[in-house]
C-alpha cells in the first residue's frame, strides 16, 4: 500500500536569525526546509492487525497534529477493548502456528529485510517523525532513524545465534509480546521494542503514544513490504486505558514499557503475581559533572547535547549541571554564549537545533516547572531568540542559583531547562549526583582516567557517559536503578529480556 500526501513545509520566517548576548550576529541564516513532496501521510489509518489495516470496533479516531504549526496531520483509529483482544489472537496464532516455529536464520532474514527497508526509505521515515514530533530534522535524519536500522540489523544478528550468547542456557521465546512506547523517538522506540522481540522469536502488538503515531503506521507498511507473515506485528492506537488492556491481557507473555515512572509504576502493579516477563524504561534527572580538568570547549557540547537535543525531551537527558566550583564562572560564561547560538524554530529546516515542544500539553508542565523554579529563588536565563507565533516552542533556558530541594533540581521536566549546581570535591558531586528518586544515566567530563573509573562504579546509574554525553549504540544495553526502572534494553541484555532462560537440561529439551 502507499503511503503518500504532499505534506507542507512553511519558509522559515528571516526573523529566525540568531541573536547573541552582545547583540544581533550581523548575518541571517537563509531557509534551509528539508523538501516534504516525497512523503504521503494518510488522511486516516486503520488498525494494523494480521498484516491488515482495518477499523476499529467500534469505529472511533483520534486527530493526531504536527506540534510545530498544529496542523492536522491525519486521524487514527482508537482501539476498543475487543480490538485489544482481535490483535493478541493474531499475535498468537502467529507465534503458534509460524513465527516461533521458524529457525533463527529465516527470523534473520526478515529482520536484515527491515533494516535495509528503512535504510532505503530513510528520507520519508525522518520527514514523517520530524513532522509528527516537533524534533529537528537533522536529529530524525541523522540519529533516530539510522539508529533504528542500526537495532534491527544487529539484532538480525543474534537470531540464530540465541545458543551461543546465552552459554549453558536453554533459550526459549516467551510468546506475545505487548509494547508501549512514549512520544519523544518515537520510531527509535518502537526498534528497540520490536528487533530483539522478533530476534528471539516473539510476536509482538506495539502501541505508540497518542501524539506520535505515525511512523508505527509507516513502519506497518515497512512490514507489509518485508512479507512478514500476518500476526507477528501489530499496531494499535488508542489512549493510556488501551495501553492497560493490553498490559492486563492473559495471553501475554511479556510488557514492555517506556514513559513515565508514574505509568510505570501502574503496569508494575498489573502485572504482579502473573507469570508476564516485565522490563520497564522511565524517567531520568541525569547529573552531568564537569571537573576542573576537563576540556571545558568539549564539555560545553556535551552539556549543550545532553540537554538540548530532542529538545531535552529524553529519558537520560543531562538535566542537571554540577560544575566544580573553580570552573564555574568560565563555564557558564561559556554555555550561555553557546546556548544563544541555538536556533529554534521550524524543525523541518536542517538549521534548525531545537524543535517544537511534542504537545500542548508537555509543554504546559514544561511552563508550570519552570515558574516554580523563579518562584523557589533560582535565577532564569534565556537566549533573546524570536519563536515562531504557532505550535508548542520554548526557549532553551537555564537556571542557576539552583539548590537541590527545587523541584527543577528534583523532578524530570522533559523539556530544554538546565539546572546548574556547583560542587567541591568529588565525594560531594556523587552524593549531589544520586540525590535523586532516579537513576537512569550520568556524564563525567575530566581528563583522569582515574577518576573517571571512580565517579563510574559510585554513581547509581545505569548508563555513564565519559567525556561524551548521549551517545547510543545497539550493542549497548541501556536501562536504570531506583525509579528509572528495571531490565535493559539494547545489546545482549536487552535480547535475555525477551527469553526465558532456563539453564541447560531444565527446559524439557
Ligand atoms: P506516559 O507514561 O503517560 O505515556 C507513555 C506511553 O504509555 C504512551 O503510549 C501512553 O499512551 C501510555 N499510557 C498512558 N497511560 C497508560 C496506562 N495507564 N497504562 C498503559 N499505558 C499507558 O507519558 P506522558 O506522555 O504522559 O508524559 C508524562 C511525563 O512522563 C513526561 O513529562 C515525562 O516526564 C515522562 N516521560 C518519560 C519518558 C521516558 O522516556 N522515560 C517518555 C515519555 C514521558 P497515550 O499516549 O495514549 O497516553
């Protein structure tokens, strides 16, 4: 089927010029929309059960809207509770009757055929996200989706390999699958839910946040076009209570979820005392530490990355800044001449670094979060940066005077606000650093190697980031302590999740 519509793109405004704390820059960036004619969206999707788009029962959608001119982009269908249960019957009659019968090298197969599949249609993959999220098209074109081909090509990989990485183990699939994935990567999330589930043999029915459905809906076409036989993926849309349904399903075998600790904490409450297998990703509030010896020009873009990419809507987002005491002044010199430099605007123009906001309603909490930070006494600064009259922008801001019972120091905001602290001595920085309810991920920035190996082990996160910050990689596994979670995702770990794995000559073979 295709999936085509010209979609629209509007000239960015010269006013985007960038502004800096000296006054204007005394030239304009010209314009740079990435073309949008090569993509179709739909004025509406079905369901995609059984290799099927069909309505749902009964029929009832939703609009879904670009965040960055809040134009309606196409409606969707709103899965009901019998058509929660129409797409695990199909999940698993696949898995009984094809998909968990094949061996791993024809699971390969499929699996490499996706991955080149979005390769190929990378270009109308990045559009669609871009236009759907708000994020930057140099972010979905350059990160989102190469890295999604990059899960489905390493886990192609593993499929008929499942005996040797998992030594003295008899693995086995554990059957359907359910996925609920947030709105900040929307296609990078559905990969790292699906590769590994289908690699190890599962079948799967993936439901995409409300707001960003639309490359699932694409992805289902991807499907469609690798000839996966009918019932392995499924695609349903619907609110947060469908999400449930499917959580509380009896034939499912294992829940994954990705979003907020809140929700978390519901489907961890589900699906307690079932045999369902559960692995949780949630929220963050990331220490990023500079020491005094650190390259303070490289930390700058790392600290800039951490928590400006995706418009700091990311789960590991470096939120909060601890710069050694010495350093202080220069870096914040330093970051708030580079944070002027950020332009924020249209994400369709390959200029542009910081996008729309994912809804109206982020952000609001964004707004609300950042009062409470000028209410508490911290101090506010923001880039004089001109934002487009339509769609769900905020300026990159940070805040310093920050102390760390502030709720911006404390809670996640998911959106482009920085909190700068300041600590002495490396004891003083890990107990500021794990002074959270989270424990997602971390960044280090100094030259000792040492040192590095010390912040590492005594930081309660599961990812630490070394001089670097953000950086992904499907080899990796990726997950948290305390409140961010359990189970990994990503690498060996993030396959073991997907299988039982019982040791040798205990699993009746
Ligand atoms: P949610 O956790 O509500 O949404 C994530 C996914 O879960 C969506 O698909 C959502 O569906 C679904 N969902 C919502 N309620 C339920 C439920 N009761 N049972 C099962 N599934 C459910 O995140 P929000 O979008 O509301 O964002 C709120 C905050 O959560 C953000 O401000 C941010 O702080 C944090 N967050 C963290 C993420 C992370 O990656 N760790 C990702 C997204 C948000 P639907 O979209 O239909 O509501």
């Amino acid at each position: 089927m295709t999936l085509t519509k010209k979609g629209e793109t509007k000239p960015a405004p010269a006013s985007w010029g960038l502004t800096t704390r000296g006054g204007k820059v005394p030239w304009e960036y010209a314009p740079a929309p990435e073309a949008t004619d090569h993509v179709e969206i739909q004025s509406e999707y079905g369901l995609f059960i059984d290799n099927e788009f069909r309505p749902s029962r009964p029929r009832a959608s939703f609009e879904v809207i670009n965040p960055a001119t809040e134009e309606r982009l196409a409606r969707v269908a709103r899965a009901s509770k019998a058509d929660v249960n129409r797409a695990v019957t199909a999940a698993r009659r696949a898995y009984d009757t094809t998909w968990s019968r094949l061996p791993g090298s024809e699971r390969a197969k499929y699996l490499y055929r996706i991955a080149r599949i979005l390769q190929e249609r990378s270009r109308e993959f990045a559009v669609v996200e871009t236009m759907n999220s708000g994020k930057p098209i140099k972010e979905s074109r350059d990160v989102d989706v190469p890295l999604a081909a990059a899960h489905f090509f390493y886990y192609a990989g593993w499929a008929d390999k499942l005996d040797y990485a998992f030594p003295n183990r008899e693995p086995r699939s554990l059957g359907v699958a359910a996925q609920i994935i947030p709105w900040n990567f929307p296609l990078l999330m559905l990969a790292w839910k699906i590769a590994p589930a289908l690699a190890a043999g599962n079948t799967v029915i993936l439901k995409p946040a409300s707001t960003t459905p639309l490359t699932a809906y694409l992805f289902a076409d991807v499907v469609l076009q690798a000839e996966l036989p009918p019932g392995v993926v499924n695609i349903i849309t619907g609110p947060g209570e469908i999400g449930m349904e499917l959580v509380k399903h009896p034939q499912v075998d294992k829940v994954a979820f990705t979003g907020s600790t809140q929700v978390g904490k519901m489907i961890a409450r589900a699906v307690a005392g079932s045999h369902k297998k559960l692995t949780l990703e949630l929220g963050g509030k990331a220490a990023n530490i500079v020491f005094d010896d650190a390259p303070l020009d490289q930390a700058i873009e790392g600290i800039i990355n951490g928590i400006y990419f995706n418009q700091g809507e990311v789960c590991c987002a470096g939120s909060r800044l601890f710069a050694q005491e010495s350093v202080y002044e220069p870096l914040l010199e330093k970051l708030k001449d580079r944070l002027s430099t950020l332009r924020v605007g249209d994400p369709l123009d390959k200029n542009t670094d910081v996008g729309a906001i994912n809804s109206a309603g982020q952000l609001a909490k964004v707004e609300e979060l950042v009062q409470s930070g000028i209410a508490e006494g911290a101090e506010i600064f923001q880039p004089d940066c001109q934002l487009p009259d339509r769609g769900f922008f905020f300026r990159p801001t940070l805040f310093t005077g920050v102390s760390q019972s502030h709720r911006i120091a404390q809670e996640e905001i998911f959106g482009p606000v920085l909190s700068v602290l300041t600590f002495r001595t490396p004891e003083e920085a890990i107990e500021k650093a794990n002074n959270t309810p989270y424990g997602l991920s971390a960044g280090v920035w100094t030259e000792k190697g040492s040192r590095i190996f010390k912040m590492v082990s005594a930081m309660r996160a599961g990812v630490v980031w070394a001089n670097t910050f953000n950086r992904f990689d499907p080899t990796s596994p990726f997950g948290g302590y305390k409140e961010s979670g359990y189970g990994r995702e990503g690498g060996i770990h993030g396959l073991g999740a997907y299988l039982d794995l019982a040791p040798n000559g205990t699993n009746g073979r």
